[in-house]
C-alpha cells in the first residue's frame, strides 16, 4: 500500500482547523478543475485534492487517518497497525477484511461506503452558506457622515455536484457613522447562498481609512500637526484649526511649547453609542526661512536682550 500525505497535498499543518481544510481545499479545487485549469496534469491534481479532502472532511475518516501517524513518506510502502483488519471485519459485520494489494484511497472508501446511507439521509439537512470576506476603504469624511458603498464582488460558489464556479455578486453596504479604521462589519445573509434551506452566509467588511493630508484617526479621535510662529507659542494667540466639519478658533496659552496637545472637544469622529471623539491638535513651532531686514533685526535684539537658554539642562546635568 502507498502512503499519501493528504496534509500535504492540501498544503495544510497536521493540527490544522477543518475550517482551513476546507479553505484550502475550494482553493485548489478552483486551481486544478480541469474545465478552467491551464496547470499542466490538472486532471489528476484535482482527483488527489479531492481524495485528500474527502478524507480529512470527515472528523472520523481523519481520525483514523490520523491513527497511521506522520512517520511514512509520500510513496513509502508500509502497513497499517495489525489491530486494523480486526476493526475493519468488525464494522464489516465480523467478515473477514485484507489489506492486500488495498491503495490507501481504498482504504478509506471503506470507511465512505459505510456511511453513505447516512449521506443520502442527511442530502436534505440544511447547508448554511458560505461567510465571504472583503476589503473596504473610507474617506475620513465617510466615516464621518456614514456611506453606501456598492461591492462588486466575484465569489466561489460550489453547485450541487461539488464543483467550484466564480459568479458575479453586486452588495450594497450601508456603512453607519464613525467607522474606523480596522473596524470589521457584519452583513448578515450576503454571503453565499444556504442549499436545502440553510441560512445564506454572511459578508465581512474590514475597514481601513484612506490616508488624509491633514488628520491621523486613532479610534474614534483625531490628531493633526497644529504649526505655530515663534512669537505665537512665545505671547500666546489666537488661530484657526481645522477639522473635518469647518475650522474654529483655539486659543494659544502663552508660553506653549513644540509637542504639545491641545484637545478640542468632539470634533473626532461619531461613536456608535452616540457622541464623538476628540480632536488633538499637536503644536510644532516653525521658524521662518525667509528673513526681510526688519524681521532680521528685530531677532538680533531678541537674541542679545534675552536671557532664555534653551541648552540649560546640558549644564545642570554635566554639573
């Protein structure tokens, strides 16, 4: 008998979630099917994809798979353990079972044929469909005020007979208010379609906000780089910060320093239990970089009437 590692052949770890194993097996299904398939030998990639998964879908065929342990190599000849046979002819109603000249995937067809009265008993029970996941990206300013968005989307879906089909599938979400960026949002019943009258699955939409020149979302606050003039930070003043919804005026305590946040309440973004995040307004001082004569002048006074030393601390700390 040879041995197949159809872990391996699905590209899945020994422990892997039958969640995943079926993940991976729709994924290579659609690769190798060979009405679509360009893959050289797609035919007969398909036809072990499909065996592997046979296999490893049903938590008692993987189990006694599994009972065959991960010492053998693909194409390794070996024998099952000798208590095997014994529970092959008891579940076989006490008749005799060989494992002579058996390939593995006989093996487990044992296993099938034994349940397939059960199978045609259970074609009726409810399949709920499959959950779908994509990508959304906002503008700061929908997330602001809430937005459609229509998904044009191309979906796996398996027909009656197993195979993997792309159809086109055209969703409109309505995405509410204060999104934010790694938000994931859940719209039920548009995912693929139930069989046997299942519930259809649901789509998942993970949130991500466009870059913006001017704001830094973190929830659902907002921070933007606030420049300040010397003479500004130094006397104190009174300016104009923007924010998503207009710009109002902050006033600027004297002596403010490079770095600090200033909070201006509820201009974040909308919070779904009601009221809003806030918007931080980080001071940087910017010097000019282009003097006139009297501007020059004016900081030379500055600079010999002045007893502020900005390197202070090097001395303190040297001392």
């Amino acid at each position: 008998m040879k041995y197949r590692d159809y872990y391996a052949t699905l590209g899945v770890a020994r422990d892997a979630a039958q969640a995943d194993i079926k993940k991976a097996y729709r994924k290579l299904a659609q690769k190798f099917h060979p009405d679509v398939s360009k893959e050289k030998d797609a035919e007969a990639k398909f036809k072990e994809v499909a065996e592997a998964y046979q296999t490893l879908k049903d938590p008692e065929k993987r189990a006694a798979y599994d009972q065959l342990g991960s010492a053998y190599q693909p194409g390794q000849e070996f024998r099952p353990p000798p208590d095997w046979e014994q529970q092959f002819a008891q579940r076989d109603g006490g008749q005799s079972f060989s494992f002579d000249d058996l390939d593995l995937s006989d093996l487990f067809e044992n296993l099938r044929a034994r349940e397939a009265h059960g199978a045609r008993a259970r074609a009726s029970i409810p399949i709920p469909g499959e959950d779908y996941e994509v990508a959304a990206q906002l503008p700061l300013e929908a997330a602001l005020h809430g937005t459609s968005l229509d998904l044009n989307l191309s979906v796996p879906e398996v027909d009656a007979e197993g195979r993997v089909r792309r159809v086109a599938k055209t969703v409109t979400a309505r995405i509410p208010k204060g999104a934010t960026d790694g938000q994931r949002l859940r719209l039920r019943g548009q995912g693929g379609k139930g069989r046997n009258g299942g519930r259809d699955g649901d789509l998942f939409l993970d949130i991500s906000l466009v870059a913006h020149p001017l704001f830094r979302p973190s929830g659902h606050d907002l921070f933007v780089d606030l420049p300040l003039a010397p003479w500004e930070a130094a006397l104190g003043a009174q300016v104009e910060v923007p924010t998503l919804d207009g710009a109002v005026n902050v006033t600027i305590p004297p002596g403010t320093a490079a770095g600090r946040k200033l909070r201006i309440a509820k201009k974040g973004l909308p919070r779904p239990g009601g009221g809003e995040g806030d918007l931080y307004a980080i001071v940087q001082i910017v010097n000019p970089t282009v003097l006139g004569d009297r501007e020059r002048e004016l900081f030379a006074q500055l600079a010999e009437s002045s007893r502020f030393d900005p390197r202070g601390h090097f001395k303190r700390e040297a001392s």
